[in-house]
C-alpha cells in the first residue's frame, strides 16, 4: 500500500535555527500517528509546514488521495484544507463572540456550493445551502459531544470543551487526514480517556489518518500505532510504543524523565 503522506528532507529555517531539519517520514492511510518530543523540538513547525502555513525550506511533502499525488509543500492552507488536510491548532482558535454551532458553520461554507449572489438573492438554492450546513454543523457537534451547548458562546466552554469544538470544525472541512496539536492539553483524566475514544471512534467513522503531537505519554502511548519523535528539528526514532519506549536516542532526549 502506498503511504498516504510522504514527507521527504523537509527542513524549515529561521534565520540561523533549523527548527525541521531534514525529516523523512511515510504514513500509511487510516493510521493513528503519534509526534512527539521535548519542548522546542520543532513539532508544531512540522504542522505548520504540513498545512501551509510555512513554506519549507526544502524538501517535500507528497499527498496521494484517491491515487492522485500531490506535491502541497508550499501551498496555501486554503487549497490545503481542500485537498484534504485539517488541524486544531496547539493555542485554540476558535470565534470567541460566536456561538459554538456558528464556529462549526463558519468552517464548513467552503464547501456549501452556492456564492454570493444566490445567498444575497437569498434563493431557494441559498436556503437548502444554509439548511445542509446547520444540519452537517449539529452532526458533527453530535461526534464531539457538543450539540446540546451549540448555542452557548465558544468563550464560555471549559477548555477541554474548546478543545473537542476545534476538533468538530475540523471535521467539518471533511478532511481525509486530521493534525492534532496537543488535543489533551488542558484536559483532566477523564477527559483525557473520552478524547481517546472520541479518537478511535472518529477514525472510523470518517476513514481518518489521525496525526497527534502529545505531550501526554500514557495518552500517546494508548492510542498511536505508530510514533515519530522529533528532538532539535530532527527525527530521533520512529516505531511502535514499544519501541519508542526502549529506545536510548528517545530516553536521552528526554533526560529521564518518564516516557
Ligand atoms: N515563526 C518562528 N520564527 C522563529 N522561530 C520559530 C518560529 N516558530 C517556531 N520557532 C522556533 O522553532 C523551534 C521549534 O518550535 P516549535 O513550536 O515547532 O516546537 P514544538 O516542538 O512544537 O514545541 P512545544 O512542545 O513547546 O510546542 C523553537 O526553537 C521555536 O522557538
Ligand atoms: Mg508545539
């Protein structure tokens, strides 16, 4: 099978700091990936290179969808997003003023198919638009657990709750691989464990590539089939958590402390 993401030498540089430096990786469809790392180790950069907000460097990332490949380093988000790349974000982005089903509704009018004439027309095609969108928009709530606060402000959810809101407007892009940064931040315990099964369940409902960065071990861990670790921009190890547990390069990295 062909990996569904291939990356290949990618780098990114800031000024002299070589935040990615060099990383090759492949990951295979329907996958739950795990990226992890100390502080600073370039995981979020990664993303951001993934999902065009940075321009590599050098290097390459491949997408094939639908046996169609796709060279997207460099790319706008946007034509990202619609390729089929979606992300929560490590500092939650959410409308704060705007209520929780207004966040997940905003996310999805990329894919409404009318413009803006019909919606100032208000036609019957702008109607039947706008009644998919709320009812995709409450579905998705429904996945994450939020269709009864649909109509609180996104400001006033607890922080776990921002973080499960950032996930349905994720969803809400239709994404074929979603980028998780640092989804359990914040959380408790049990939220903690209801995020992993919110995982499991949403990879297998929407056919997901899942990629986690996680500072979280145990969630980690638990959850991921397949580890990368990153340490000073470039890829340590990668393996099963197994593997990743036992391996020196990894536990020097982290200098002791629990993996
Ligand atoms: N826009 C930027 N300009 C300059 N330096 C940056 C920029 N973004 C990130 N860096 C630097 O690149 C390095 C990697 O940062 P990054 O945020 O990717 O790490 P991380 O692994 O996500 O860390 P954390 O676990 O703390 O979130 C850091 O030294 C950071 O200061
Ligand atoms: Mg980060």
């Amino acid at each position: 099978m062909e990996p569904i993401l291939e990356v290949t030498n990618l780098s990114k540089n800031f000024g002299g700091l070589a935040a990615v430096s060099g990383i090759n990786m492949k990951i295979d469809k329907g996958q739950l990936v795990g990226l992890i790392g100390p502080n600073g180790a370039g995981k979020t950069t990664f993303f951001n290179l993934l999902t065009g907000v940075y321009e590599p460097s050098e290097g390459l990332i491949e997408l094939n969808v639908d046996n169609k490949k796709k060279q997207i380093g460099g790319m706008k988000p946007y034509k990202i997003t619609e390729l089929g790349l979606a992300r929560t974000f490590q500092n939650i982005r959410l409308f704060k003023s705007m209520t929780v089903l207004e966040n997940v509704k905003l996310a999805m009018h990329k894919n409404a198919g009318y413009g803006l004439p019909s919606a100032l027309l208000r036609t019957s095609k702008y109607y039947n638009a706008e009644r998919w969108i709320e009812e995709k928009a409450c579905e998705y709530l429904q996945e994450v657990g939020l269709y009864r606060k649909r109509n609180e402000l996104a400001t006033n959810l607890p922080y776990g709750e921002q973080r499960r809101l950032e996930i349905a407007r994720a969803l809400a892009t239709e994404p074929v691989i979603l980028f998780l940064d640092e989804p359990a931040a914040g959380m408790n315990p049990q939220e903690t464990e209801d995020l992993t099964q919110l995982i499991y369940h949403l990879r297998d409902k929407y056919k997901l590539t899942i990629v986690l960065i996680e500072h979280d071990m145990s969630l980690v861990m638990n959850l991921c089939e397949h580890i990368f670790v990153l340490n000073y921009g470039q890829l340590i190890a990668h393996g099963t958590p197994e593997e990743i547990k036992n391996n020196e390069f990894v536990i020097k990295a982290y200098l002791g402390e629990e993996i």
